[in-house]
C-alpha cells in the first residue's frame, strides 16, 4: 500500500465503478459516494513494520439492494499466479494473509475468483476487537476446475467485501460458481456510517502457511505498480515539428514495460521547438505500446517547421497511462 | 462516447479517443479499456467520425 500514484495520499470519494484508488486497487461499488479510500485514511498508526494502509471509510449508513456491491479489489495478472496450476488436477494450496483494522467487529467476507468470475471461493475472517490491528491468515485448497488465465490478462481477482446484496453473497468455504463479492451474513461496512476498514500486508503466496510479509524496495515496488500504471508530470516527449509546422510527434520510451499497450490521457503540454515555446493540448494520433508511446499533436504556428520539439519542464502538464487489468 | 482519431500518412488510426475524459485508447485487444469500447459498438453504436488532419 505504499505507491499511491494516483492520489498521491489523498482521500477520494468512489464514484466511478471501477476505480482505481492505490496502486492495484480498485474499489467496485453500484451506487456513487457511498465510501471514500485514502491512503492511510484516518491517520491511525500502522501495524508494526508497516508505514501505508489502505483505507476505506463510509459515507453513509447503507443498506445494500440484492443487487448492490461495495468491495475493494486486487486483479493479479495471470503470468504471476501460472505456478499454482489452477483448472488442473495439480492446483497448488494457497495462503492469503493480512493485517486488517476496522471500526467494527464481526465476520467479515472476501472472494477469490477467476476472471470469468464463474469459480469462486468465499471465506470469513473475524474481527474481534474494534480499532485494532488484527492478522488474519487463510489457507485455500487450489482449484481443479474452472479456468485461470496464465497470460497477461486478469489470472485471480481478489475482493474484500465492504457490503452486498443476497445476489453478491456467497457460502463461505467452498468452491462454487457465482460472482460473488462477500460471504453470507458478512458484516457490512456501508451499513454503519462513519465505519472504517483499513487493510494492509496483504500476501497471496503458494502452501499451507502464511510467511513473514515479503517487504520489498520501494523502487521495486513502484516498478512493479507501473507495469499498469504510469504517472507523468511534464512528461519527457521529444519529437519534431512536421513540415508546416501545423503538427508535432513526439515519443518517449517508458521505464517499465507495461502489461498490454496503455490507454493514454494527456494534459496540455509546453513545447520548446529550440527557438519558441507554445502548449499543445489537441492530440491528433497516438501510437500506444507496451513500451513506448506516440503522439501526434495540432501545433499553435508559432513553432517552427522542421525544429526538433520537445516537451520543457514547466506549468502542471500531466500524462497518465493505464494498462490495469 | 468515443471519437475515431485521424489517420496520417505513416499509417491507419491505432487508437480511438474517449470523449467523456479524452483518453486515447489503444487497438489491443488486452486492453479494458479497448475491450469496453468494442463492447460498446456491438451495442449498435457509432464512434463520431475523426478530424481532418492539418498537415504531416
């Protein structure tokens, strides 16, 4: 929960179904602004070993339709969970853990699921005591059927229910069929407003125990992170103007290869051709791959035909890039 | 709603533009939000037809 390029700490309130929040997670929810998630929401302190937390609060006390759904998920690419074997008479056990805090006490749910989301598996965890760190471990006998992508695309969806309807409630402890977010008769987080769940060292590993939190370097892990995310300010475009000085391409090649080629939102851009300066915003093309981007961009006349362009480092621009699955 | 983004002279278009946020979405068919495109034009729908281009 350390890499938070979107928001960079701040709190956000849900409400686009997905949407991303900390890196790799996103909440999914069917009715907007009934929780906020924040990067260490509520500022309590963390568990031992532990500077970032991922944290959920709601807005408003909630009473979720049988068809409604409040969950925050991790989908993990399909080449990182090959080795479990899952779909074949091999499938590996896993171990799920984690530290979870929450202004509640109860039974709580979550879900395992692949991405069809047509096998699933359910399980509870308690929370005895309010306003506490509390380490939770689960161990899942690997699935012998079903399908579980071993490509780039979505291999397991892992969700933490913050509240359902009956139709998004699944029997807890068993392999089954339905796209579930949450066990049956979970404790619902949207139901009490102000209630807060907070969550971190979350762990998904192979075998029948969970093993110490794989801390890791935060330039690695803000590596791994921009595999689907990349966040630019005054992003390093160099290119050129074109012959009448009407367009300008510009490229760039990305630090960290992305899991598929990314859907691209650029800001007005500041351009120095060497000899002026203007601000694109009008892309006309892009040319978007896994590792490099290229745009094609309307020109202001002031630059001038045949100069390099580039983009200089001034005002807010911003590009941002997503390959999330 | 989505917008064909012109084509140029080093090729045809690779990406479509989503209008509500002006994302350029990628042809790649392991990208979501491609995906969600294709799925919005099997709904019977039409992207808006791309600008002229200026020049190359």
């Amino acid at each position: 929960m350390v890499i938070d390029q979107r928001n960079a700490g701040a709190s956000v309130t849900i409400t686009a179904n997905p949407q991303y929040t900390l890196d790799r997670w996103f909440a999914g929810v069917t009715n907007a602004s009934k929780i906020s998630v924040q990067q260490n929401a509520g500022s309590v302190t963390p568990p031992v070993g532990f500077t970032k937390y991922l944290g959920v609060t709601s807005l408003a006390a909630t009473t979720p339709a049988s068809s409604d759904v409040y969950y925050m998920q991790q989908s993990i690419e399909g080449f990182n969970i090959a080795d479990l074997a899952w779909g074949t008479a091999s499938a590996k056990t896993i171990t799920i853990s984690f530290q979870v805090y929450s202004s509640l006490t109860g039974t709580f749910g979550a879900v395992i699921l692949n991405a069809p989301s047509n096998r699933s598996y359910p399980f509870n965890y308690t929370i005895s005591s309010a306003n506490t760190w509390t380490s939770i471990s689960v161990t899942i006998a690997g699935d012998t059927t079903g399908t579980w992508a071993t490509d780039n695309t979505t291999g397991i969806q892992l969700r933490f229910g913050l509240g359902a309807g009956s139709t998004y409630q699944g029997t807890a402890g068993a392999w089954g069929t339905a796209n579930v977010v949450t066990t049956t008769g979970a404790t619902s987080v949207v139901g009490t407003n102000g209630a807060t769940f907070y969550i971190t060292g979350v762990q998904l590993e192979k075998g029948s125990v969970a093993t110490s939190f794989d801390y890791r370097p935060y330039g690695t892990e803000l590596a791994l992170c921009q595999r689907y995310f990349q966040t630019y300010a005054q992003p390093p475009l160099r290119g050129t103007c074109s012959a009448t000085s009407a367009t300008s391409r510009m490229a760039m090649i990305l630090p960290v290869v992305m899991r598929s080629a990314p859907t691209a939102v650029v800001g007005a851009l500041p351009i120095y051709d060497g000899f002026a300066t203007t601000t694109v915003s009008s892309v006309i093309q892009s040319y978007l791959f896994a590792a490099q981007v290229e745009f094609d961009f309307n020109t202001p006349a002031v630059l001038t035909a045949f100069r390099p362009a580039s983009v200089y480092q001034a005002g807010s621009s911003t590009m941002t890039l997503s390959a999330e699955l | 709603m989505y917008k064909l983004l012109s084509d140029t002279i080093f090729g045809p278009a690779t990406s479509v533009l989503r209008v509500s946020d002006g994302a350029c979405i990628p042809c790649d068919p392991d990208n979501t939000d491609y995906a969600a495109y294709l799925a919005w034009l099997a709904e019977g729908n039409t992207p808006e037809a791309a600008d002229e281009i200026k020049g190359e």
